[in-house]
C-alpha cells in the first residue's frame, strides 16, 4: 500500500474520514512508529532461528557496504545502519576476509573463547561497539571492512510529492495500519484492546 491508501485504511478504523480528532501527521508519526515495531519483532522472531532466510517483511530493508583502506581500530559505523547483522575483515588488504565478532561485554560468557585449548584461532578478530563508532581488539592496516545490515526506514509520509511510502514488504502492511491505530487510541486514552489484539494476530504470521 501507498502511505496515502494506509491513511484512508486508518481512518476507517478510526470513524473519521478527515483530519478531525487526528491530524494526517498524527497518522504518519503513527505508521513511522509502526514500521519500526514491525521490524523489530520480525528480526527478534528471525535471529533466533538457525539457518532461516532473512524474513520476506524486512527483506528489503538488506544491504551491504565496503569500507576500504582503513587503518587504525575505530571507525565510524554505517549512517544508514539500523541494525547490524554481521561483518567480515580483511586487516591487512590481503584479499582475504574473515568473520568478526561482537566481545561479550560480561567475562564469563566467553571464557571458552579466550581458552587458549579451545579457542578456534588467534586470528579471530572481535570488536565492540560505541556508537557512532565500532571499535576492533585487532589493529587494520590499509585493511577493509564489510558490513551487512539492516537500513533505517524513511519516516512515512503521504503529504510529499511523491510521497514516502512503507519500505517493508507489502504482506506487513495491514500490520502497520493496526498498529497505528493501537497507537492513536491509546495516546487518546480510548480503548485500544481490539486494535492491540488484530495487530498481535498479524504478527503471528509474519
């Protein structure tokens, strides 16, 4: 759907055929707000599944990026980044790339890896990260970085021309009118129950 059709589906819900209790920028903060629930909930559902596909509803929202000829530990993320699904290293320009990984910030949870018996190599690279920056335990010399992510949506919005419409797969957008309407009601302080539970319905199957 456009964001201008999510408008008119809205406002059915809503018993309002114009902007009379809620403004259209209401509505589409409402549908921003519901975008990114929905790929929030998508990705928690995915990331916990082994070897799954990336889900259909935020597949679209998949990119990857290279940065070359970096040299030190710290470098600025990705500013379209919205979240992080893994990355690969090549230190030294050598054409060869590895997996990093995120270091446990709690000691106990990776005392395996730091085992020198069970460790799975020394050239293991991990990093941390301190937004905006992600920050490595191995230094790069002219080395390259490969990031695969999620990108932040755009705020939804019919009132440009042409209008910003929601990036997610199409099968999740009566999700998003659900949500919006949950949303409206409850900042309104209306019953909110119905719309609460079509949206939770929704999300069952995507």
């Amino acid at each position: 759907m456009t964001a201008l059709e999510l408008l008119a589906r809205l406002r059915t819900l809503l018993d309002e055929n114009s902007a009379q209790f809620w403004l259209d920028s209401e509505c589409y903060s409402a549908f921003t707000d519901a975008q990114i629930e929905i790929i929030k909930r998508v990705y928690a559902k995915w990331i916990v599944l082994p070897n799954a596909d990336l889900p259909i509803t935020i597949r679209s929202l998949f990119t990857t990026t290279t940065q070359t000829a970096q040299t030190g530990t710290s470098f600025t993320l990705p500013t379209t980044l919205f979240q992080l699904l893994g990355i690969k290293v090549d230190s030294v320009n050598s054409g060869i790339y590895i997996p990093a990984f995120v270091r446990p910030q709690n000691q106990s949870k990776y005392y395996i890896q730091d085992n020198p018996y069970s460790k799975s190599s020394k050239s293991d690279v991990f990093y941390d990260i301190q937004m905006p920056n992600i920050v490595f335990e191995t230094i790069l010399t002219n080395g390259n970085i490969v990031y695969d992510f999620l990108v932040k949506p755009s705020d939804i919005n019919g009132t440009p021309i042409p209008p910003v419409n929601p990036t997610i797969d199409s099968i999740s957008h009566e999700a998003i009118i659900y949500y919006a309407w949950y949303v409206l009601l409850a900042k309104a302080k209306l019953p909110f129950a119905d719309a609460l539970a079509s949206f939770e319905k929704i999300m069952e199957t995507l």
